[in-house]
C-alpha cells in the first residue's frame, strides 16, 4: 500500500516552499473549479465565493497563476482573462500560450521531424495513425471522444471511458507514431454512450515525451525563475507529474480518491495534499501562501 500523502500543513518543505514561491501552476477541473466546472462555487456545488475570494487576493499580492490544463487553448484563453491571468498551458502541456495574443509554441515531446506531415497539427497526426480506430477496437464500449470537448484540439485527443491503462498503451505502441495515454482524473460526464461503465476517467492521447511539467520548466526558463520559484496544484496522476517542475506539488483532497494519484504522489517526497476538496482546497493553498510570504490571509 503506498505511503499517506502528508498534509499542506503538516508536510515539511511546505513553509519554506510557500515562502520562496512566486508562481503557481494549476490546474482547472477538479482543482479550481467545483462540479460542473463553476468556479462560483463550494466543493460540494453550492453557490459560494470562496475560490474567487482566494483567486482575487492572489492577484492583489501579485502572485502569478498560470492554468495548467487538459483543456483546449481558446477554452483556457477565456478562463484565464476571466480571472485576470496572463499566459496558460493548454492541452496536457503541448501549448503554451506565454501570454495574451501571443503565438502559441507547440511542444511534441520525442516526436522527430518527420512526424507531422506539412499542414497537419500534432491532432491530426494522432489520428491519422490510427490512434482511436485501435482503442476502440480493442475496448469497444469502453472509450469514446470526450464530446464536445474533443473539439478545436490542435496537439492532443480527449477521450472518456475506463480502460487498463497499460493495455490501452500496448495497443497504442503498435502504432507508426508514439503515441502516449495519460490518465486525467474521474469525471462526471452528463451524457456518454459508454457502455457498463461507472467510474469515468478523463484520457488524454498525447505525443510520447510531453508532460505537463516539461512546459511548467519551459515557462519557467522563459520567465527566468527557478524550481524553487514555483508551486503546482491539481488533482489527477498528470498533475502528480507537475511537482517534477516546482517546489512543492499539492494535490486538492479529492486526488485522493483516485489510487493511480495516490501511487504516483507516494514516489515523490515534494507532494502535499489540502484538507479540502477542489475550489475550498485550492483557497486553501491560497491562505496557506499568503500567510506564509507574510501578506493577506483573506
Ligand atoms: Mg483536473
């Protein structure tokens, strides 16, 4: 059994962590924004202001956020305007947009020259190598296209379903293309057409080699900062990956109901967990942050 993740409060590199950290990269669903993906809202769903409040003091002490995000840029475009933020990395890490109407840099990993054909995106790529032919094929009902957030996609495919994941890997490795599955976290999906499916993950087919915490280490270089500079949080096995790129990684407490999460944070010594779920644990880093460079604690 893996190793109990240590609590923001108690862990111990948190204060010195906190203390240093000029920047923070987060993630969305799960993470900031409660069920149904509303940002005005407690854990739970309820109309609440507390994650806003936290989102409007870190503005005030001038402490970046950057969304960190499976979700496609013109999405993360939106919401990062909505709460006053600047750049954002969409896609699982294959775009950074370093900031507003800036071109966005693609990264794809391992990728060679030649694996995009002139005038495809990544996107295109995946497909057109046959990456969702042989997932479906090899777990038919079980993974679809996350409709409709499978749209506008321009390095990366988002899928819904529960598969094993290194089965799903081993089909896809017998493609022309490297091609990787990552697993997003549980979602709640109003609609699918999966079939006996209950527990519904987030998956992500991206180029072999990216991760979220290889953009986190491009914008950081970009931005002249260090590791000890930065923060992450989030609440999926992809975003244990962020703490890879900053001082401490923190998961919000709803991580933990996913075991590959609680796996992947227990090999890893710089990962905390609030004692909050989604939008109330991430006011929670929040206060914890303020409190601890010595500022605002609302
Ligand atoms: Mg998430």
């Amino acid at each position: 059994m893996p190793a109990p993740v240590p609590s923001l409060e108690t862990h111990p590199l948190a204060t010195g962590a906190l203390r240093r950290a000029s920047i923070l990269y987060t993630d969305l669903d799960g993470t900031l924004l409660g069920p149904g993906a509303r940002l005005l809202s407690d854990a739970a769903g309820a109309p609440s202001l507390i994650t806003a409040e936290a989102v409007v003091a870190l503005n005030r002490a001038g402490l970046d956020c950057v969304v960190c995000s499976g979700r496609n840029r013109w999405q993360l475009m939106e919401v990062s305007r909505l709460l006053g933020w600047d750049a954002y990395i969409a896609e699982v890490g294959c775009v950074i947009v370093p900031g507003r109407g800036q071109a966005p840099i693609y990264y794809t990993g391992s990728w060679g020259p030649d694996a995009i054909r002139e005038g495809e995106t990544p996107y295109e790529a995946i497909t057109r190598v046959g990456s969702l032919r042989v997932l479906q094929r090899e777990f038919p009902g079980l993974i679809e296209e996350h409709a409709p957030w499978h749209l506008n996609r321009e390095a990366t495919h988002v899928l819904r379903g529960n598969v094993p994941l290194a089965d799903a890997q081993a089909a896809l490795d017998t493609l022309e293309l490297p091609v990787r599955i990552v697993d997003n976290g549980i979602i709640n999906p109003p609609r699918h057409t999966l079939r006996g499916v209950t527990e519904v993950h987030a998956y992500h087919l991206i180029p072999d080699g990216v991760h979220k915490s290889d953009a986190i280490e491009r914008d950081l270089a970009r931005r002249g900062l260090k590791r000890a500079d930065a923060l992450a949080i989030g609440d999926s096995a992809t975003d244990v990956e962020m703490a890879d790129a900053v001082a401490l990684g923190v998961l919000v407490a709803n991580a933990l109901d996913d075991a590959r999460v609680v796996e992947a944070a227990a090999t890893r010594d710089n990962v905390a967990v609030t004692r909050r779920e989604r939008g109330e644990g991430w006011a929670e880093l929040a206060s914890a942050w303020l409190r601890a460079r010595g500022g605002d604690q609302s």
